[in-house]
C-alpha cells in the first residue's frame, strides 16, 4: 500500500487526533483506516474528516469504484482465521487494496472491542494477525501461558522468569506491538544488558510487525518522526505537545535520567558475567534508576537465572511493610519433572520446540546445576556446595586391553556391580555400576593426553595426567589417569612424555601457566624418546576451577558418554582420582582434598577438547562407521578379509554391491547392509551346495570352494556383530 500525504502538520488538531483510526462510513457501513486515501478532509481539516468515505462520495479512483460490488460490511462471524489469510493473500500480491484496508480495519476493531472487556482474548487475536509476519514462528504451547499471565497482568511490578529457549522476547515484543496499538500515544522503554539486545526488539516491532502488518501500518513513523536504532515514535505522537519516544531502547548502564515511560521492559537485564554476589549488588544499583523513571508506570522484568544469586531472585523476595510481595512473580519453565516405575520422566510444556524426549536427553546433557537454574528455575546457593560428580555416573568398563585396537563403540550402564572394586571416599550409595559393551568395535577415533602441570616433586603438588579415547561412536574412555611425581621436575616431565607415547596420543594438551615453559619443554621430551608431537595450550578461561570441573564433566557423565577402564579404577592412581572427583564442588571446595585436584583437572581439560566429539548423536556416529567400514571392505577380496569376490568364482556377481560412489543416504548404505548379509548367506549356501553335490558324487569335496565358505561364515559373524541397533 502507499503510504499517505506527508501532510500531517497542516491538518487541523481534530483531524491530527482521529488520523490513523478505524471509522465506520455513514453510507456504506465498512470500517477503513482513516486517511488522506479514505475520506476526505471537512473544512480542510477544522472540522476532522467526513462521516462519509470516498468511495461512496463518488471520487474515488475507477479501482475503487469496481470495488463497490464487495459486501459493504464485513460479517463479524467470519472466522477470524480466514479473514487474516485472505488479508495478507490479497496484501502480498499488491491486489485489491481497499478490501485488504478494509479487512483491517474489521480486525482492528474487532481486537479494540474485545479489549474493553478481555484483554486475554484481544491479545490472542492480535497474536494470530502478526504471527505471519514473524521469522520462524512456532505455535505455542503451555509455557506461553504462564507468559502471558505476567504481560497482561494489572499488577504493577511483574516479575516473569521464565526457562531459556522460551521465545519470551519474541511473546514480548508483539505484546510491546500490541500496546502501541491500542494506545499509540503510550511510551515505552526495554532494557537489556546490553544496548544491542535491547535494540533487536525494537527492530522486531518496528520493522517486522509493524511494517509488514496491513493492520498496523498506520503506526509506522513518517519522515516527521524520530526514527533511529533506540527509538521511534508513531505519526500520532506529533499531535501532541508532550511527543516523545513511543519505544525506546536502552542497554544497563545507560544515562536514563530525562526518560520517562508508562510501561518499562527489562529483557534479560542479568548476563552469565552476573555470577557472583558483588556483580549482583551492582546490578541492584542500576535497576534502582528504573523505578526513578516513572514511579506509576508498569514494570516488567523477564529472564532466566544466571545464578544462584540472581537478581531475579532478590526481587521476587522484596516485601511491603505489611509482608505482600513487591513484584508479582510468574515462573514459566519448560519442563514437569516426575518419575514413572522409579525412573525419571520429563515432560515437555512446548512439544513444538521441545519433545519428550529431547527434553530428558537436555536433562542428562547438562549438570545439576545448570538444569536446576535454567531449566527448572530454581535459584539456590547452597548447590554451590554440593558435591555433583558422582563415580555411579562413571560406568566401569572391563576386559578391555587400554593399548589395544578394538573399543567398544558405545555401552550403556548395568545395575551389576563390579566384583571387589572399592569407592574409596565417594559418599554412601555412591558405588561403582558395570558398563555393557556393544558387540560392534572398532579402533579409536582419537586419543587426548591432558596435563595439569606442577612441580610434580615428592611431597608437593603433582603433575596431573589423564588419557582420554575418544570411540567411532563418540564414547569418551578413560584409559590413564596419573599423579605423576619424581626426585627431580626432568625425571617427572619423562614420565608424562612416556605415558603419552605408550598410549599413542593423537593428541596433547597443556594447561598454559604464566611462564609458558612446560609445554615448549615436554615437547623437547617427547623428541628425546621418538615420538615428536606438537603440544596444544588451554587455558582455564577466567573460571573458577570447581565450576569449570564440573561445567566438564557433569554433562558427559550424565549423558551416559564416559566410562572408565576397570584397570584404570583398580590402578595405583583410582583411589586418588576418587577422592578427587566427589569432593569437588561448584565454588571449588574440595575439603580434605583441596590442595589435591590435579588428576581430575587434566581429565576435565581432556573431556573440555573433545566435547565436540561427546555431544554428537550416538547413533549417526555408528552408523556412518558402519558405512565407512562397508564402503571400505566392498574392494577388498575375501581372501585378504573383504567382501570383494574370487577371481574364478563362479557366484563373483552376488558380492559385487553399489554404494553409489559414496552418495548413498544413510538409510540406504544401511539397507544395503542387509542387502549384503542377505547375498552372503545366500552365496554361502549356494557353495555348500556344490560341495554336498561333489561328495555325493564321489568326487571329493573342493577345498577352494570349502576355503570359500569359511571365509564367507566369518564376514556374516563380523555383519551380524555391527549390528546394534
């Protein structure tokens, strides 16, 4: 549609105040925005505009006119669904423009009526007018109910926490549209932590909604508007002689004082750098300018927990005199947690964005703390004292050579426990369980050697050493793990770079200290004994240790994608790994142990670099090694181990498979497996079949053909044992 006469300044005040509502033609009975293109000025503008619209005045344009033949007025029990849909059909193909005003202006007032009496219902239709026009929208589920609680709330102080991944911000920004459309002289501010975030708001509104929404355009800002990236007005505000920002966006830290506002936002004013009580306290200090701003406004405070001492906690705490709660507090989380047979359920309250079961995979792919926080929203300091590595988390794997070429490519956890495995100090009921392995080996992906330097001296600190085997299915295998002390540093060094040959690391890693010596030296060591590799730094990032342990290992853990070998857990180092591993905590304390964090450090450092490798799906890994493994036995003659086919063979054809030059899907190369299975059996049988033939006729089994067989019998054992699905 094109927008209206730049003219506003020279309309009369009452034609300035009516401009851009919805007005019901005295003739024709329909509702059009009122305009410039709709009706005509009375008394150039003195007066307002005509009652009655041009069309029906008879000097609309021959477009219009042919128009006439549409019902006048549209029938309020049309379904508000079909209506939407054919005003954005016959918007976004430029046609039939008055009907699509029109249409509009029915929603509009329809939307306008209903909020008199139910502001819930007139926000649902609003909602389902904008939604087309929201990248990636996905309907909404039960948690969006909650949300919506805390933004129509009358209360004047709403506190709504809500659980990340959410769309709380997108809900907020078509509520902070919806706002501007009822009232377009309202002034609104959103503050976030940062002016960016704050700003992608106001683009969603102005620019996404309101600009593309054939019901709102009446609301975009004309060349006489303030419209930058912090703020815009709509062309009503001009008619005024406060004026003023409609929406305003501002980050923390912000010079506020001159602003005011009737309704003020804060999206996720706390950031993860708000992680310690201090930081909490300064952000108190910015959030007490807010209510400087316009004491009677409405306040609406979103976000999710970024820690213990979150500020959001410390605001839905805040009392009157009288013990009523200052702010009103809404939680929306995501999730039900419950537990059906004695295990542990999640239910989903946004199926569209999260399934059942992806929500128990999120559950068992983070720590403790992290579910408890973001996803639950629960804000509790005393989990920072808590003890969350668990050895029961840590299945023991047994009966596998640490050195060897065959692992398991995925296991999962028994209720067996190991036989004369003690738990040295990990809490009562915390025990060691069994793991069991898939039939399904193959070799190492990788093997990860990490290091936690120290003087590695008799009777100090020692060098922290953990070798970490990273499966074809993406199962992390603790092969090694070593405080590693000596008479002298150098005899100390020699032994890391001895552990790190015997396990043919792929890779070595080195937590950098302030002189960056060790690991240019251990370099040095690894040419002295043959094995030259190049050693990676990493850093601790700023964390603070127990965190950054736990943030390591607890995922892994949980998500079933670390083991431990049983000759590993019995070694000389298992019962210091032990006590190291459930005695940290969150805020770093390790009790009697606190100096000792070295070997479970390393380990961390270890899991930390290849996270990549832990998170992937299980299933995708083995089965693109299965493909890989077939793609490559496919060349290879079964005399050497492969499926390939004898030269003289007389059934060579019922071996010979396509794999499409490797641009089969998964699900194919998988189903050719089977194709492969299927024609050995049949080829084996075919061979003993001959044989039987040539006994029968006293010619004496051939022992090509009896070679044929054996072989044959192995490669299907080798089939049936990948597969582990």
């Amino acid at each position: 549609m094109a927008k209206p006469p730049k003219t506003i300044k020279k309309l009369g005040i009452e034609a300035q105040q009516e401009r851009g509502e919805a007005r019901e033609c005295n003739a024709c009975g329909e509702y059009k925005t009122i305009s410039e293109r709709t009706y005509a000025l009375s008394n150039k503008g003195l007066r307002g505009w005509h009652r009655t619209c041009r069309v029906c005045q008879g000097v609309a344009s021959a477009e219009k006119v042919e128009n006439l033949s549409i019902p006048a007025r549209i029938d309020k029990r049309i379904n508000d669904t079909n209506l939407i849909s054919e005003m954005y059909r016959l918007f976004q193909s430029n046609r039939e423009l008055p009907k699509v005003d029109r249409i509009a202006a029915e929603l509009g007032e329809r939307i306008r009526t209903t909020a008199v009496t139910d502001r819930r219902a007139a926000f649902e239709l609003f909602i389902e007018v904008v939604k087309p026009m929201v990248p990636g929208w996905m309907e909404p589920g039960e948690i969006h109910g909650d949300i919506k609680d805390g933004l129509l709330s009358e209360h004047k102080r709403c506190l709504i926490i809500a659980t990340r991944y959410s769309a709380k911000s997108t809900l907020t920004g078509i509520f902070v549209a919806f706002e501007i459309f009822l009232d377009p002289l309202i002034k609104i501010m959103v503050i976030s932590r940062g002016q960016k975030l704050a700003a992608r708001m106001l683009r969603t509104v102005r620019r996404v909604i309101l600009a593309n929404c054939p019901m709102l355009t009446h609301l975009v800002p004309i060349s006489d508007c303030l419209d930058n990236a912090e703020q815009f007005q709509t062309p009503h505000t001009l008619s005024v002689v406060t004026g003023g920002a409609t929406l305003t966006s501002l980050g923390m830290g912000s010079n506020l004082p001159g602003f005011r506002s009737d309704l003020t936002i804060g999206d996720d004013v706390e950031g993860p750098q708000d992680n310690t009580p201090e930081k909490v306290q300064q952000l108190e200090e910015d959030l007490n300018e807010l209510h400087m701003i316009n004491p009677k406004g409405r306040k609406v405070m979103l976000g999710t927990y970024q820690s213990e001492f979150s500020v959001y906690a410390k605001l839905a705490d805040l009392e009157d005199s009288d013990g009523t709660s200052i702010w009103e507090h809404h939680r929306a989380c995501m999730f039900e947690e419950d537990r059906l047979d004695g295990k542990e359920v999640i239910h989903s309250r946004w199926a569209e964005m999260f399934s059942d079961s992806q929500a128990l995979d999120w559950r068992r792919s983070v720590t403790e703390r992290a579910w408890k926080l973001h996803a639950m929203l629960i804000a509790d300091p005393s989990i920072l004292h808590e003890r969350p590595l668990k050895i029961s988390d840590l299945p023991v794997l047994e009966n596998i050579n640490p050195k060897g070429t065959a692992f398991p490519l995925l296991i999962s956890r028994t209720t067996e426990r190991p036989n004369d495995l003690t738990t040295w100090s990990a809490p009562k009921g915390d025990v060691w369980y069994k793991a069991n392995p898939s039939r399904d080996t193959g070799p190492l992906a990788s093997i990860v050697m990490a290091v936690d330097p120290a003087s590695g001296l008799a009777g100090r600190d020692a060098i922290g050493v953990a070798v970490l085997g990273i499966t074809q299915g993406g199962l992390g295998i603790i092969l090694h793990l070593e405080g590693v002390r000596a008479a002298d540093k150098t005899t100390a060094r020699r032994r890391v770079a001895r552990i790190g040959s015997d396990y043919r690391a792929t890779i070595v890693l080195v937590e950098e200290l302030a002189d960056g010596l060790f690991g240019e030296t251990l370099e040095s060591d690894f040419i002295l004994i043959d094995y030259p590799i190049s050693i990676q730094k990493v850093t601790t990032g700023g964390q603070q240790k127990g965190r950054r342990i736990v943030e390591s290992l607890g995922p892994p853990m949980g998500a079933g994608r670390l083991c431990i070998l049983d000759s590993v857990a019995r070694g000389d180092h298992g019962g210091e790994f032990v006590n190291q591993l459930v005695r940290i905590s969150y805020d770093g304390r390790t009790g009697a142990a606190k100096d000792h964090d070295d070997i479970v450090d390393a380990l961390a450092h270890a899991v930390a670099a290849s996270k990549a490798s832990l998170v992937g799906d299980i299933a995708d890994n083995v089965a693109a090694y299965r493909v890989d493994k077939l793609d490559r036995w496919k060349n290879i003659p079964m005399r050497n181990g492969g499926l390939g086919s004898f030269e003289d063979d007389e059934f060579a054809h019922t071996s010979r498979f396509d794999f499409n030059d490797g641009q089969m899907s998964m699900a194919d190369a998988l189903l050719e497996e089977d194709q492969v299975m299927i024609s050995l059996v049949e080829r084996r049988a075919r061979l003993q079949s001959a044989v039987a033939e040539d006994i029968q006729a006293g010619r004496g089994a051939d022992q090509r053909t009896v070679d044929n067989i054996k072989v044959i019998t192995r490669q299907v054992e080798e089939l049936r044992q990948l597969d582990v699905f």
